[in-house]
C-alpha cells in the first residue's frame, strides 16, 4: 500500500534559476563536506551560456553562491545559431568540479577552491569536430583515484552517449589532449546516471546500448591496470545506476528498481525489487539517503517522487511506501536529479523549463532520520501481549484494536506521522496468522491517532504458540513489537484433584500428594487460567476469607497441569468456592466448593439421666446427640458458637460388661455430622452400634482431636455415666 502524497508549499521549496528564462536543470552533485550542491544547466538556447551554479545547502530556500559559466569550445565557437553545451553530468572532487557536455563533446574543469560569484569553467578535453569514429558526445561521470591495482594516476572516467566507447582521462593534469585508457563496449551509454565507481571491488558499474532495438544491459569492468574486459548482465530497460555501501541499485525505463549485491562479482541478475506504478516509467533520477531507504523520480512530466524500503535480509521484495506529487511551477514537470541531505531533505532538479532545484522537506509521513542514518524517532506499541489466547480464526485485540505509534527524539518527544512495515513473524512453530494484506504491509502512524490495527488475525489452521505483529521503520529504530497468542477452542476444564477438601481455620487445605492443579482439554492449549477463591465472608471482612499461600491474594493464574499455590482458610469459619476459568473465545469455567470448619472449643455430651431399667437402656441414646462446637471467627465468641463437622470424635466405656461398642469394643471413632453432631445408632438389630450384656454402671468418655485428620491428641469433652438396672 503507497502513501501518496501531494506535495504543499510548507513541504516544497523552490529555488528558480534566472540565468536562462527556458533553461532546466539536470545533473547534481552534493559535497558534505562544504554543505553545498552543484547543479548543471541544461536545455539552454543556441547561442546563449550554460552554466553551473552552487547552492549554500544550509539556507532554507537554498542560497546561490557562484555561478560558473562554461566556454564554447574551439571546434564549436559561440555564435546566435549554435547549439549552446549541455551538462549531462557533473561531480566534485578534492574542490575540482568535473563536467560533461554530451551536445559537442567536451569535457570541463573548474578550480572551486576558491569561489567568485561569477566565474568560468576552463576547457579540460574537447574532442575533434569530425571524428573518424563518429560523434562523441559525452554523458556519465565516474571518479577514481589512484592506488594500488589501479596505478598512480587520479581518472575521470565518461561514458560516450552516442558511441560505444567508455573513456578514461588523467584527472591530475589541468588539461589534456587525449584520452588514458578507451574501451570498446556493446553499445552507447544510457541517462546521467548511468556510470558509477565501486571503490571497494574497484568496480565500473555502467548501463549501454545492448543493440539497435534501444534495449540496454548492464555492464561491469573492473578499473585495473590492465584493464579487462567488460562483463554484461541481461537486465532489459536498464537505465539509471545508485550505490550504497555494497548495493547497487538500477532503475529502469518500465518503472522497475533492481537491488543488486556487489561485493563480488554478481553470477546472475535478481528480479526487481519494487516496480513503479504505470505512468512512472522513465525513472531516471536515483539516489539511496544514509539509512539505506531508496528514492526515485519518474521524468513523465506528472512529477512524482517515490520513496522505497529496500528488501529486508533474506528477501528480494522491497516497498514503495510513498509517493510524492510536486507543485507545478508550469505544467510539465521533470524530476531529474535526486540527491539526499544530511538535514533529511530531498533535493530534486526539474529539467523542464522551471529551471529550478526543488527542496522537499520535511519529507511527509516518512520518519526522520538523523546524519548518520540512525532513526530519529521512536516507535511503541499498546498492548504489546494479548491478554488471553484467541483460537484459530479469530482477531487479535478485536473490539480495542492494536494501536502504533511514534514519537521524535527532539525535546519533549512530540507524537509524529510514521510510515511503518507491519511484519507478521512466527515465535512458535505451526503458529499463524496474517494482515488483510498477508504477512507485511506498509501502514503510516499519525500523530493525531497512531495506527490502530485491527486485522492481525489467526489463521483458521494455526497451531498452538505465539506470534508477533511488528513495526520497523526507516533508520531502523527499535521495533515495537506486539505478542499474540493463539490456543484452539478448549473443550473441557476441571480440577485435578476434583474432590472436595475441608480445613479448619487459619489452617491451610490438605491436598493429596501436595499437587493441586487445572488441566485443560486440549492437554496442549496455552490459555492462562485464571483461579479464584469466593468467601466464606460475603462481606469481604479483613482476614475472614480463605486466600493463596501467605499472601491476602484471592486470586492467581497458571497454566494448565501447573501446580496452584497452598490455600489457605481465613478467620471465618464457612464455604469457599474455588473457581477456574480461561476467558475469551471458546473460554471454560468449572467450581467447586471447599468447607472452613470451625477450631473446636467445646463438646457437649450425652446427660447423666440417673438409672434406667434394662429394657428401657436405648432410650438413654435415642435422640441424645454429642454436639462439637466452635466460633464461627476465630477466637472470637462474639460471633457464636456453631457446629463443627466432620471432625473426628471418640467415644470411651470405662468397662464392656455392661455395653459395648460396635465395632470397636470399648472404644467408637466416629466423626460429626454436617452440623456438628453426631448420634448413636441404637437398635435391637445389627446396625446398631451399641451392645447391651448386663446390668451395671458404665461411664462413656466423649474426647475430640486437635486435628481434623485424626493425628493428633485426644482432648476430653465431658463424661456421661449411666446406670442400667433390673
């Protein structure tokens, strides 16, 4: 998706050139190091001067400093009907301007150490009127200094424009009479920016005339003394050449841009990278800023410049993030020249009869970036996690959004418009997901809003894990990155163990074989589980409820077959609910309940009735139950006395001759019932759990135990005494 863009005048500056009315400007070359731009006169009417003219870059519009005027040359002296010279390329070197004039083959040389207002370019070379060989017309420049492997001499090298020849000359002499070094090639050369020198492989990288059809190829030689041969590339439509550090970048007439690695000789030529859109065809002028972005200018007369992300390592698809549409001074426009500045502005030169050098700045909607390339800018992401799993199918953040934005590293850290690449990466394997577009597209954050997305969406087929939605920007700052997570629909949850538990106050709940945990189905989903604990205080009194570990935390959360932390019973005797849940889509929930019994404080036991007849000794049972109480809060007997159940109680005879328990003999263990109590069983049939043998006194001890399973000491509640006679 390219954001297009129409340029206003708070972001187009021109400066026109009034030396010649109908004049363009074409050829451009920025020196860093003086903070300053050369740009060539083209289009200039016969009889009239051409010039060069050099602009003080850190003037806002561009300020003229000198402008140089080149002489006709000898062959071709100045008169009202001759064709008057035309730039076709320019560059800078050690303070020496170089020019090229492709209407009368000539080459210029020009002293910039020190610089007039007005001032004269001298004649370098100029080639015979007639040659044997043809018409030269010079075009493309390259720079190359001496060192080894290359000999001792600085050479200018030129590409012909109309023979196919590439011409080397002695850049150390002021002026000179014949060329160094002359190579023959398929074809004529190309546009003005179709020569360009690789240092690091000693590499002359160029575009030429493959055959009479007007189709072009690229062509390489390495620049050694010897020379060797040219070595081509079939890369039709070839047209205009850009490197940066050890990429070299062609555009071509049908509007495609090649990324091309050159730090060895390439054994074959990739696809394009990006292609412009229709009616960008003629992409001549190129230029690469410091943080490796690539721009590009279409000569269609429409006037549009693009910006480009180049391909990320591994990947041969770039993005044209945006485009911008310049103001007409008249209507056409011919974007010819580009060249980036250190203050993050876009210099353009328009060959038509604007005569103008165009300044963009600040760039629109792209994020700034500092001198050396470095972002200037910082990029954040709410939420940066999901908050729960989404099951295959569904959106991530669907209702709130995924919401980027940028910010500036200037003082105060203003919000920014950011052209961002949203990445869609893969943390787990099998997991996936997508924007509408796919798996990346280019998206800008605006100030006012950022960008809030709401398309990052789990394939239907994705498997369990996480996934990352993240923004990059130009000048690579760090990304913002989002993590989403995906499980499918669980279809079962429960509580292993899955029985109920019960614990006295302030005590912690036993759990079997200390494991206590949530299994989901499937065993592999990843959802969190969210466990909470409800009561037994409804009124939420400080310390009554029942609570994770130490802590006062009623709730926690874990993974499926992750052990829960202890839980531990408050003050307040009562039920707790235990309940899990994973929310979201195809969420689950399951509860149990779990019981606070009271700590024991008292029991009271059957009553000392006196003597009773031996055919009347059950009634001295019947409905007469041992009660264990406790306070309903612990330690406090403001709160009443209730029942405790559950709790294991035992019953003594002081002797069996007179009754006995069964089973057990002399001693009955038993525990109370869900109230607290617990009576005796007592019939004339089996079930009963008192025996009568004989006449006699008997006394029955009741105790209960301080613990609740049954392991600790036996505390005595009160005695009952009975006496059965005939």
């Amino acid at each position: 998706m390219t954001t297009e863009v129409t340029l206003d005048d708070t972001q187009q500056h021109d400066l026109k050139i009034t030396a010649n009315s109908k004049a363009g400007l074409g050829p451009m070359f920025i020196d860093i190091s003086s903070k300053s731009a050369w740009v060539g006169e083209v289009a200039v009417n016969k009889g009239k001067d051409a010039h060069a003219f050099l602009f003080n870059l850190e003037k806002n519009p561009p300020e003229l400093v000198s402008t140089v005027t080149l002489p006709y040359g000898n062959a071709t002296p100045k008169t009202p009907t001759t064709a008057a010279p035309w730039i076709d390329d320019l560059l800078l070197h050690q303070k020496v301007l170089w020019m090229s004039d492709n209407e009368h083959g000539v080459l210029y040389r020009y002293d910039a150490t020190t610089l007039n207002a007005n001032a004269a370019a001298t004649i370098y070379y100029e080639s015979d009127k007639n040659p044997s060989i043809g018409k030269i017309e010079f075009g493309a420049l390259a720079f190359q200094p001496g060192g080894a492997g290359t000999g001792p001499k600085d050479l200018l090298w030129v590409l012909d424009m109309n023979l196919p020849y590439l011409w080397a000359f002695d850049a150390t002499q002021d002026k000179v009479m014949k060329h160094t070094y002359q190579v023959q090639l398929s074809g004529m050369g190309n546009s003005i920016q179709s020569l360009a020198y690789h240092a690091k492989t000693q590499t002359l990288w160029m575009v030429v005339q493959k055959s009479a059809d007007g189709e072009f190829q690229l062509g390489a030689l390495r620049a050694t003394d010897p020379l060797p041969g040219v070595k081509y590339f079939s890369l039709d439509g070839a047209q205009s050449l850009a490197i940066h550090d050890d990429l070299l970048y062609v555009a071509g007439s049908a509007g495609q841009i090649w990324q091309i690695k050159i730090d060895s000789m390439p054994t074959k030529m990739p696809d394009p990278m990006v292609t412009l859109p229709r009616g960008a065809e003629n992409v001549v002028g190129l230029t690469v800023d410091n943080s490796g972005y690539v721009w590009a200018s279409n000569m269609d007369g429409k006037g549009r410049v693009y910006g480009i992300m180049p391909p990320k390592a591994g990947e041969a698809a770039g993005k044209i993030e945006v485009s911008y549409g310049l103001l007409d001074a008249t209507a056409p426009v011919y974007p010819t020249a580009l060249a980036w500045w250190s203050d993050d502005s876009l210099f353009v030169t328009d060959e038509a009869e604007n005569g103008r050098l165009i300044r963009i700045n600040p760039l629109p909607k792209v994020p700034p970036i500092d001198p050396a390339g470095r972002a200037s800018y910082t990029l954040e992401v709410t939420p940066d996690k999901s908050d729960d799993p989404v099951i295959p199918g569904a959106t991530f953040e669907a209702t709130k959004g995924i919401t980027f934005r940028a910010k500036s590293t200037k003082t105060g850290n203003p919000a920014i418009d950011a052209l961002v690449t949203l990445s869609v990466i893969s943390v787990d394997n099998g997991v996936k997901a997508s924007l509408t577009e796919g798996s990346e597209r280019s998206d800008v954050i605006t100030a006012s809003a950022g960008l809030v997305v709401k398309d990052f969406v789990s394939a239907s087929d994705s498997g369990n894990g996480k996934i990352n939605l993240v923004a990059t920007g130009r000048g690579n700052p760090p990304p913002a990155t989002y993590t989403g997570e995906v499980s499918v629909a669980v279809t079962d949850i429960k509580f292993v163990p899955n029985t109920s538990r019960s614990t006295p106050q302030k005590e912690v709940f036993d759990i079997p074989n200390a494991s206590f945990a949530v299994e989901l189905t499937p065993a592999s989903s990843p959802k969190r589980i969210t466990v909470t604990l409800e009561g037994p205080d409804s009124q939420n009194g400080a310390g009554n409820n029942a609570h994770f570990g130490d802590a006062s935390s009623t709730s926690t959360e874990v993974n499926s077959k992750e052990k829960i932390d202890s839980i531990k019973a408050g003050n307040m005797a009562g039920d707790v609910i235990v309940k899990a849940e994973v929310g979201g889509v195809g969420g689950k929930s399951t509860s149990m309940t779990w019981h606070v019994v009271p700590v024991p404080t008292q029991l009271d036991v059957l009553p000392n009735n006196g003597s009773v007849h031996k055919t009347d000794w059950q009634e001295q049972f019947q409905d007469q139950p041992y009660t264990l109480k406790g306070y309903k809060i612990w330690k406090d007997p403001s709160s009443g006395a209730v029942g405790v159940p559950g709790w294991p109680l035992r019953l003594e005879l002081d002797t069996i001759n007179v009754l006995e328990f069964t089973p057990g003999g002399r001693i009955l263990d038993v525990k109370t019932f869900d109230n607290g109590e617990y009576t005796l069983t007592v019939s004339n049939d089996d079930s009963s759990q008192v025996k009568f043998h004989d006449v006699g006194t008997v006394s029955i001890t009741a105790k209960w135990n301080d613990k609740l399973d049954g392991s600790g000491a036996w505390i005595d509640g009160g005695v009952t005494k009975i006496k059965i006679g005939n």
